[in-house]
C-alpha cells in the first residue's frame, strides 16, 4: 500500500488546517486508515482512524473535538480536518493503515495498530 499525505504547513494557535492522504496499491483493502503523528523528541503518537467498512472513527483524547476523520472510499482518499490547533499539535503526521491487526499499544488509538504507513507531512502550530 502506498500512501501519499499533504496539506501541512505552518497555522497560528486557534487556526485550522486540512491533512489529506491517498492511497493505492493494495489488492485487499486495509481494515482501517488513519493518521499518527511524531513531535521532535517525543514518541509516536496515534491521533486517529476510521474503519474502512462500517466507517467508526477513534480519536486520541487529545485532538476529540477539534479533530475530525473522514473518508472517500470511491477516490481512496482519507482527510483529518484539524480546528483549535495547538502549540502541542505540532509534528510531522503520518497517513497509515492497518492490514494485520495487532493487541495496540498505549500510544496508538482506539483498535489501530498501524503497520504501513507513508512519508509524513510536517505541522506547525506558532504564532
């Protein structure tokens, strides 16, 4: 599966910004897609995903609310709206999915235990 994210970029505090990432080359489509980010220094962190079949989204605590997942299954193509940005958003987000689900760790979101993923898309949050 090959991913491809864009839309980063550099937003103020409060200010909002739309992640966009499209996905091809599967020959069994992946059970869930979504987005995790990594700040400098820090560990991975699952932000959140949708089921690719009945279309559930997760989201970590920490973006519920400001963030919003969804899903173009016609045009393969998953989006993360992210309003409110804050400082603490800031890193590089990376589109994934998962194929061969695993038990997730604590840092990953909800059942997505992402085991592909693509070339990130940095955000920074400043004023």
């Amino acid at each position: 599966v090959q991913l491809q994210a864009s839309g980063g970029g550099l937003v103020q505090p409060g200010g909002s910004l739309r992640l966009s990432c499209a996905a091809s080359g599967f020959t069994l489509h992946p059970l869930y897609i979504g987005w995790f980010r990594q700040a400098p220094g820090k560990e991975r962190e699952g932000v959140s995903c949708i089921n690719a079949y009945n279309s559930s989204t997760y989201y970590a605590s920490s973006v519920k609310g400001r963030f919003a997942i969804s899903r173009d299954s016609g045009k393969n193509m998953v989006s993360l709206q992210m309003n409110n940005l804050k400082p603490e958003d800031t890193a590089v987000y990376y589109c994934a999915t998962v194929s061969d689900p695993r038990p997730p760790t604590p840092h990953e979101v909800g059942p997505c235990s992402f085991d592909n993923w693509g070339q990130g898309t940095l955000v920074t949050v400043s004023s």
